[in-house]
C-alpha cells in the first residue's frame, strides 16, 4: 500500500447561488491547491459538507474531484454516514471512481459503544479491502472520542491504515503518535488542525488536513516542508501567519458552526476569486452583509489581494436558497 | 388535515439472519399491535433501525409496512437523515408510499444552531407540505434539544404538526403540554416513553410512541383508554406491569446502547414467537446466551408465555453477521 | 432510625439587601409552610444557595432554621461540598446541631468514578453514623448520575437511608422506585421536581422536595394528600395548577441557571409579602425590572394575592451587592 | 505588579500514610523543583488537591509552603471554590500567608452564564486588589469553559494578570495568545499541559505549569530556556522525553481521573525517595500494586533512579486511610 504525508487539504465544494455543484470554482481551488504543492487531497470530509450532500451529489461531487485532479495527487475520500451499511455504499461507490484511501468516522446517532466501533471499522475494511481506511476521530461531530488502543490495534492488524484526527485533543494525539512510534508506525497520523499544526508537526505527525489551506495552500506547503528540513523557526514563521489568517472563522457574529467555519473559508474564497459565490448547503446560510466585511479586513490585514468587493461577494449568493 | 392521538407503537423492524428484511415476522408483529387496538404505527423511527438502513432498505421497510397495514391504521414514516436535503429525498419516498405523517429530526453531525433546526423544519414542509411533519426531539441521538417556543411558534405557522418527545427531559415536555394548551392546542404532542407514560398522560399528553408496545402492546392500549376515562388507578396499575416488563432492557451484561435497548425488544419477540430471529443490524451484535436467558426470565416473571428457549433464540440469529 | 415521607421543601434563604441573612422573612417562610403542613423541611441544599455560603454562613442558616423550626418538623440538612473530608466537617457541625438527616450528593470538581463516589459515602456515614445519609442526585451540578445499583446496595447495608432525586431523569428514578420496592423498601425516595410530581406518586415516591412550595406549600401539601388516598383527580388538579405557576421560572429574559430559578422564587417571595427582598447571593444579580413584573404577572393569573408591587420588590434590593 | 514567566509547577501536597500533611518530603519536592530552577510555584490548585482539602489543611500547605520556599520564588495560590464568597476568604487568606498572586476558577455547582463569571472575577479582585488574579481555565473539572473576549477584556481592565489554560483547547489558546500580543500583552498566559508544551511556547505562552515537573523539573527548565533562546531542536529533544516519562498516567489499570494523574505523581515521586507515600486524600485510594510496579517500570524505562521498589511504595501507604 502506498504511504501517504504532507498537506493533505479537505476539500471545500463551492456551490453555485442555486446550490449547485460548481465545477468551475472547484476545478479552479483544486488546480490552486496542487499548484501550491500539496500532498493530496481529502474530498467529502466534514468541510466538504458531505452530510449535507444526497448521494447523488456526493457521487457528482467525486466524479468532478477526480476529473479536477486528473491524477495529479491521490484522493481521499471520505465515506461518512451513520452506521455500517451505509458506510460501505459510500466506501464502495469512492473505489469504483478512484479514491486512493477512504475516510470513515466512528458510528453516529445510535447509542453504542467501542465494541460497536471496532466492529465498523473491521466490517468496513472486509467490504473494500483494496483500499486504505483511514479513521477519522472527530467527537464533536460523532460525540465519541476513538480511544488510542483501540486506533493502534486495528492499525497493527491492518484493519486501519491511518487516522485522521480532528479531536482537539492534542495531548491524546501526543501519546498516539509516541505509542504509533513505538509500535514500528503501522498508522499514518494527520493532524486536522489549522493554528496548532507547528506542534503536531514538532509531535512527529506525519502531515496535516487544514480546512484552511483551501485558502491559503502555500503557507502550509512552507510550513510542512520546514518541518521535514527540521527549520523549526520557519514552521513557526508560517504558522504564525496562518494562525493570523484563521481569525476569519472568528470574526463574524451570530453565526457558529459549519456555517460560521466552512462558511468564512467560502467567503474568503470567493473574495479572493476562486469560488463564485460562497454559497452554502441547506439549512445553512450564507454569509452576508457585515461578515463578509469583517473576514474581507482580515485577508486585507495578512495581505492577500481581494479579488472582489465584500458587496459583490454578498450580491452573488443566494439568501434564501 | 387528520388530527392524531392514542398509541403508536415505533414499529421495530425484525431481520433473517442472513440480515435481510424478514416480512413474515414484520407482518405477525405489526398484525398483533394492530389487533390490539394502536391508533397508528411510526416507522424509521430510530428503534426502527433507520440509520442503520440504506436507502434501499429504507424503502423495502415502508414497502412492506404498507402492504402488512393495508390501510388498516395511519402510518407515521421517519425521514431520519443528517441534514435538510437528504431528509427531503426521504420525505418524498415517504409520500410516495404512502405516509400519513412525517417525523424529522433536528439536524446533525455538523454544528449549527437554533437558525439552522428551524430553516431545517421549514424547508422539509416546504418541500412535502401535504403532509403533517412531526418534529422529533431525541437529543441523545442528535445532541440538541428543539426549545419549547420554537416547536410551539412552528406549530402556530402550520409547519409543524406535532412532536414525538423522547428527550427524557419530562419537565420541558410538561411546560410544551402547558404551554400548547393555551395556545390553543396546535401541536399534537406524543411521549416516546415506555415506564413514565402515566405521567405524561397525567400532564394532558396526546399519546405515546412506546418501543416496548412491540411487546406488550395490549397494555399501552388499555392505559391509553383509561387514561382517556380518567381511571387513573388502571393507568397506574397498567404501568406498573408495564415499567416491570421493561426490565428486559436493564437485565443484560456486557452490551449498551441499542444493542442493549432494542436488542431486548428484538429478542423479547423472537422469544415470544412473534419474530424469527433477534437479528440486528452492523456493526450491533444480537443478544446471545445469558443475556437471551434473562430477557426470558423477566418474560416468565411477568406472566408472558415464551414460544421458544433462550437456546432457540440464541441458536437462531447469527453472530458474525 | 426514623422514617421520612411526604413534602420536604428545600428552604430558600432569604438576605437583607446587604447580603445578610434575613432571620426575620427566614420565620415567617418557615411558619408558613409548617403551617401548611409540610412534613419536614430540608436546608442548605442546592435552592438553599448552600455553595454560596461560607462556613460561617452555612451554621448561620443552621442556627436560624433550627430556632424556626423549633422541632416541629425534622430538618434534613445538606453537607454539600467538593469531596470527602470537608463534607465530613459539614455533617458534624449538623449533628451538633440537630440536624435529623443529611444530605450529600457525589464528589465534584475532581475528576473520579464510581469507587470513589461510593467510598466517598461510606466515609461520611462511618464519620456520623446516627444520622440518616441521604445521597442526593443532581448530576446537572455534579456531573455524574449515580447508579441505581449503587444506590440500592448502599441501601440495603445501612449506609444510605433514601435519596432525593434531582436527576431529571424520571426513567431511572422509575427504575429505582422498583427495585427498591422489590428488595424491601430500604431507600426512602423522593423527587427533587416540581411539576412532574405527579407521576412520581404514581410511580411510588415516598414524597417530594419540590422548591416551589417555598411559594405555594399548601398545594403540594394537597397533592401529597390525594395521593396518599388514592384520589388521582385531585394529584392531577393539584399538579397542573402548580406547573401553572411554575412559569416563574420560565418568563424571566436575561437571567439563566440558579438566578433565574431561586431568582424566581425569592422575586415571588418578595412579591407576596413573604421575603423582604429577593436579594441574591455574589456573584448572582437579583431579578429586576421586568422580570419581576414578569413573575408578579404570573402570581396574578394563578390568583395568588400580592402584598407588594414589582417596583417595590426591585426598591428594596441592592443591584450591586 | 510583577510580572511573571517560565515554569510554574503546581505543586503536589505528599500526605503520611494517615492523612495528614507530610512536611518533611514537601521540604524535599519543593527544594528539589527550586534547586532545578522553577521560575515559580502554583500550591492549591487542582493538583494539590486543594478541593480534596479542609480550609483547616489549606492553610496548613499555604504555611508548610511558604516556610518551605522561604522567599526563593514567587508562590501562586490557588483560591479554588464553589462561589464567590467562599473564593474570597481563601483569597484572603492567601493574602496574609504571603502569596505572590491568587488563583481563582470560574464558579461552580450552581449553574449560572457568562455574566456570572465576570461578576466572580470582578469581586474577588476588589477583595483582594493588592494580589494579581489569575483565571484558572480548567472546564474538565468547572464544566465552563472561558470566553477568550472575556479574559481578554478582564486583563485590559487590570482584573486579571493572567490565565493559567488547562482547557485542553490548544485551538482556543493559540487564539488567546495572539489576541493578547495584538492587545499589548495584558495577560499573562501559562499553558497547564505536560505534553503540549512545546507547541505552547511555539505559539508564545509566557510559562507553563506541568504537574509532571514535580516528578522531573530539571527538563522542564530547559526546555523554557531553550524556548527562549529560540532552540525548537532542544525544545522537541526535551518534550520528547518528557513526553515518554508522562506515560506514568496511562500504564495503570482500574484507576481514572484524579487517582490515575496525581496517583501517579504521587507514586513517581515516592518510587524516586521524594515522597515518603503516595498516600491519596479521600475518597480516592493510593495506587497499589501491579499499578505501582508499572509506573515503575516508565521510571526505569526512561532512565530515572528508583529510591525504593514498587512493594516498599505499596507497604508505606495505608489502602483503608
């Protein structure tokens, strides 16, 4: 099996003002992302608004991915739905269109425990062996934290091939990778991370999958690149910058959530011209008006070069779709 | 449109153990509620296995519970999904077959708020606005619970038709009862609970959605009518053989959640002859061996004749599926 | 030891607008719900503002209640901490006073589990074993729910004599009921909720310690009554007239948590002549303005007769303090 | 007002095997963390098990502490409580005994919101102004979390000198570090990890307080002094060990929270001669046992001399105290 490491972005889908896919904007981010230089790319992940996504659009949204791509990077695939069954329709529709490694969270909604998370894992790995199965720890979406013993077993029976985290957790990220260490690295561990990425890396993390690079890729592409030199005064340069960059997430009000994150991340884009609009997924949405000004200063204080006005950006969305 | 009330049982939905749809066992099962007198059956409800189906399965589910209540009382459908589109594309199959009502969730996995639950309910009726939605408030599955004011402002605009309360929060339920009332009763208002229903009765509640109806459904039935006449000394006797019977999901070792809860529905009816297996869906196991031996002791204990042994139930499902 | 049932209020603490104890608005709530024939009072629990209190403050209360109550009726008194050792010197200080029973919920701040939670028990009743040990379950403030089984075993060897159930969670609490009536009855079990009392009697509580009595004593004295004899109608009547004045806590704007609701009892003590002010303990504001004119508002639809109007109750307490 | 920086370790209080306070091996740690060159130490706080104490045994460790420290480095005290008043007295306290800065948590147990905190902080400041405050930001143990604006906001004010981040929230704190640099640094801010530390100081935290330094201060003081001089190699070099040392927390079996993280410490500490036991405060039990031979056994692992066996640690201490 191939190993993977580096930048490994997840995908932001622009939408269209009528919440279609559009494919324009998304072959534009995704050539930006690889031109900048990352390692791959992680389609339908949270910030890809996969559980917002029927399955025909999440079908349509791989399709153009893997068109986009050409080949360029591999692509992971996130494979997110409640319990198994469903799981493994996603896991099987991503092989059939290409998917280099799939991504699939803890079981969600019902109550269970670890016995029933194990057992996912495991089903999930029979159904498409072919593939790399990355577990993707993320408890503020699935309300369970997948414990570190139960991540490093299933990584040294060959069930998982690495996990992505996005716990928040970082201390328990800390002992993961030391324990993965000592275990002679069977998993490949990606921290999910934005503005703490310069201490996963210091960690020994072996890459990142910052939402943020959808806006600004070549900081994280430095940021890596110093990491694996050992120029730890350049990580934390880059890191620095970024962080500075991520306060667009927090300057908005009376938004919160995927539509106050992946919606400032939209905004910026369209702002910078690489998305039409930033149009969001029902019942989400999107940014208007006064937001859009707050997270247009931000990109004017770091630097970045708008493309278009707060006002145009506002204008190019639709509000009640 | 139809007003509802009295008990509707959430219809737990029997495999072979092979995992597929077992319709014999589905038809006995949903034939002896009806006989015994429920207003209604709900379907895709979470002890329904909603989440653990794919949407092809979803169907098959409301297909055959169609064909097995003929007509015979209304049916309730869940459209049990993580986000506003894909509750749509369920909601559509719903009415396409049939339903009488819809019950939707809040929102989940991705984080929102307040504004995103009500788009969410207003688009799905928006979307379906010919039949009566059913806002479900189960926060330990989706980790919000729907407030008070915005179920009853819902319910004043005609999107909301009513709400199936398991939120095991029984003060809100009785302040929403309350408060429902003076407004003029526009919310049919149904408690999801199996050992409190006297209460909620007590409290001026419409109905109930009982899982353990599946069992016994003959006794939800009598304490729905006497709660109807005011015999609150039957409501309170019924109860107590009730809340005893419900034992079956506190008796098991070693399994939680799920597993644990409509496991014990699952094996309660393959014990009492009315399900072929105690079959669940991956990545839950089926109750096996001194779990099935005490769910029959409960049984026994509370006069319930067994068609078949723990070792029969055990011996009949299988394992690894 | 003796045996306790029936209506036990937790007695709010009434304070001068400096933040005193006001002994004298502290005799005339305690006469008023003797009078009204509670069976016993309970203080320095939760409503009691017992974690805002001092040492000092706390055998203050003790004192003064003690001098009220002047034996007739037992006092249950808290021994609310942190962990074992200072609930340990609460409860003597309790005994020496003549305290009838205590009152102590699990271990918080520290984080622990069940073993310690159960020594933590153990502890205090091997440190003063004449008194009754009442555990009280209020994981919204403690953050964990204490096992039934835990409960019940502690019963049956003498450790704990009964438990007053804050948990909001009326299907456990059910639960309880059961197996205690099963094992013998070796918990005395009370409901810590005010407007699902009701079905608790239903369910087999031995009574109730609802903190609304400290504004209407005589009707959950009623209530208690009727449900002794049987009489479901008058339970039920009783009930639904108190949750109608429950809304004093629902009507505030602004306020959450312990000020919204002991602010609201101490607003309507203040309203009805009661209390002299609704002052409240640092760092919580009393209510003021129109959330007093709120409640004053609600105590005239139920027909209460106020002795004050809602500019006065706000004239009289100190914002600041 | 001072200001302060570098490693702060909080202090862990060694206890005889009867409970009481060990002086002689606080004299032993304590001289041991300033002879390794600690810029500060933090007694009373979570892992000084201040809420396990009476106020009694408070103030016994303020003035154990104090005669100890004798002047060498300043002394945080930590003024952990239930609610403002009762903060206050120990604040005062502190005062008198010669702390150089207090220590106080957001309210607890009661529920309250977000003005209840400022109104906490505010208070106990104008009690005590001489004495800078620190917010302890610990949400695992107080259930709240710390609104960056607020603390910020409070440190523009002069209420608060800093913030000591327990949180556990990397994300948030790489927030708070760069609002406060961009403010013109009006807090102090100390992360409390042992393992994340280095990330922290890449972000630019003024300081740490690791409980591990109590068992190995001497890699703690140089990875702040390289963090100064800009050594991310050393840095990484020290975490690193420290990191594989910090496994004493999760080697042992049937214990959590406080008795698996301050157990172990207290463990460490006496397997090194430090300590005379790793007696615990009650209700939590010292570690015994198969537990203690595997904490000694990261101790060996990582090269630190062992003064005593596992078997002599178990026999010093008392199971039942």
């Amino acid at each position: 099996m191939t190993t993977f490491q580096g930048v490994i972005p997840p995908v932001v889908t622009p939408l269209t003002a009528e919440g279609e896919l559009d494919k324009a904007s998304y072959q534009r981010s995704i050539d930006r992302m690889i031109d900048a230089g990352v390692d791959g790319l992680f389609i339908l992940g949270s910030s890809s608004e996969v559980v917002f996504s029927t399955d025909t659009r999440r079908k349509e949204i791989v399709e153009a991915a893997m068109q986009a791509v050409a080949g360029r990077v591999p692509v992971f695939v996130g494979c997110i739905d409640t319990e198994t069954n469903r799981v493994i329709e996603h896991a099987k529709v991503a092989q059939e269109l290409g998917a280099a490694a799939l991504v699939a969270t803890a079981p969600f909604y019902a109550l269970g425990g670890v016995a029933e998370i194990e057992r996912h894992f495991r089903l999930i790995h029979e159904a498409v062996p072919q593939l790399p199965l990355f577990a993707y720890d993320i408890p503020v979406c699935v309300h369970v934290k997948l414990p570190n013993d139960l991540l490093l077993r299933l990584g040294q029976e060959g069930v998982l091939a690495g996990v992505k985290d996005s716990s928040n957790d970082d201390v328990s990220f800390r002992f993961l990778i030391d324990a993965n260490n000592k275990a002679g690295h069977p998993l490949t561990l990606l921290t999910g991370q934005e503005v703490v990425v310069d201490g996963a890396y210091m960690a020994g993390a072996d890459g990142s999958v910052p939402g943020l690079a959808n806006v600004e890729p070549t900081g994280y592409v430095r940021m890596w690149k110093a990491a694996q030199a050992g120029d730890w005064a350049t990580v934390k340069a880059e890191q620095d910058t970024l962080a500075d960059l991520m306060r667009i997430v927090l300057v908005t009000r009376g938004v919160q959530g995927f539509g106050a994150g992946v919606g400032a991340f939209k905004t910026a884009l369209a702002l910078l011209g690489v998305f039409d609009t930033n149009q969001m997924p029902n019942p989400v949405r999107p940014l208007q008006g006064e937001n859009v000004e707050a997270i247009a200063e931000v990109l004017r204080e770091v630097g970045l070069p708008l493309a278009r006005s707060a006002e145009e950006v506002s204008a190019a969305t639709n509000w009640e779709k």
